[in-house]
C-alpha cells in the first residue's frame, strides 16, 4: 500500500469516522488524488463511505466531539508526522506530542464545564505539564469558560477554519 493509503487507513482505524475533506487536509495531496485513493479504498472494501463520510465500519457511525478535535489535529500536520496522534484517554479526544511537549484536544460543549474541574484536579496530581487544547464550535461559548487553574488555547472550529484564542486574549485571535 502507498504512504497515503496507510495514513487514510490509520486516521480512520485511529479516529473512527471522518468527513472527506478532513482526510483532504490531513493527507496534503490535490483532491483528485485523495479522492482516487479514497475510492480505491472503498473499492477493496478496506473503508465505507456515505455522503462524504468515511469509516472502517459500514455502520457509519461518527462521534462528533471527534470530529471537532480532529480539524483542530489537522492543523498541526505539517508539524507532526500523521501517526504521532493518539485517541487520548477521557476527557480528550486526542494525544500527541510537539516539541517534545504532551497536548490533549478536548472537544468542550455548553454544560461541558466539569470537564474544567476533571482536568484541573488530573493537572494537579499528574507530574506531566499537558498542554489542553479545548475545541469549540462557537466563539461565543468562549466568555462563558471561567479562569483556568492550567496551560490552555481554545480554538474555535468553523467547519474546517480553525481560530486559536488563548484565555487571557479571548477577544483577539492568536
């Protein structure tokens, strides 16, 4: 199999389901190329698709949490070799490591809010210095997050833009 075919295979047997233009951004090559290599995938029985959905399974199931967190992972792709990202443990959906630094992507909802005190009480007790990168998907939801007691950005997913706010420049863009 092709470098490309082992990182579709690998995004999605790591990741679960994903949209066609995640697995675009996430391999970096023309749509007709991903799209071929999609196909061919789907061809083998390998992955299944549905309205622009990908998965190992034909059941299709998608965790949308997921989904959210993997837009903000394919923003450090051109940093961070494709298969350096982990489904994280709870509350995160995922794991990597940048500069030999540890980040989690936790996706944060409305009422989301003791996932603030799960981390912040982790935080204490862990001695690793985890980087949270909480994914949102409105910024609005953003000035109703309280002071964090740990390292944070926010980024605001919009579709496939992702912004990154850091607490104390809520308003402003990073």
């Amino acid at each position: 199999m092709r470098q490309e075919e082992d990182e579709i295979l690998y995004c999605i047997e790591q990741f679960g389901t994903l949209t066609r233009n995640q697995l675009l951004r996430f391999i970096k090559k023309e749509r007709n190329v991903t799209d071929k290599i999609l196909s061919n995938l789907v061809k083998r029985g390998y992955i299944f698709t549905k309205n622009d959905y990908f998965s190992s399974t034909p059941k299709m199931e998608y965790n949308e949490r997921m989904i959210e967190a993997f837009w903000v992972m394919a923003q450090f792709n051109e940093e961070i070799n494709p298969k350096e990202y982990y489904v994280a443990n709870y509350p995160a959906q995922i794991f990597f490591i940048k500069d030999n630094k540890p980040y989690e992507i936790i996706s944060f909802k409305p009422g989301d809010e003791n996932l603030i005190s799960i981390i912040s009480h982790r935080a204490k007790i862990s001695n690793e210095e985890i980087r949270y990168i909480f994914a949102v998907n409105c910024e609005s939801i953003l000035s109703d997050i309280p002071p964090l007691p740990f390292d944070a950005v926010f980024a605001v997913v919009d579709d496939s833009y992702v912004k990154f706010y850091t607490p104390s420049n809520i308003n402003s863009e990073v």
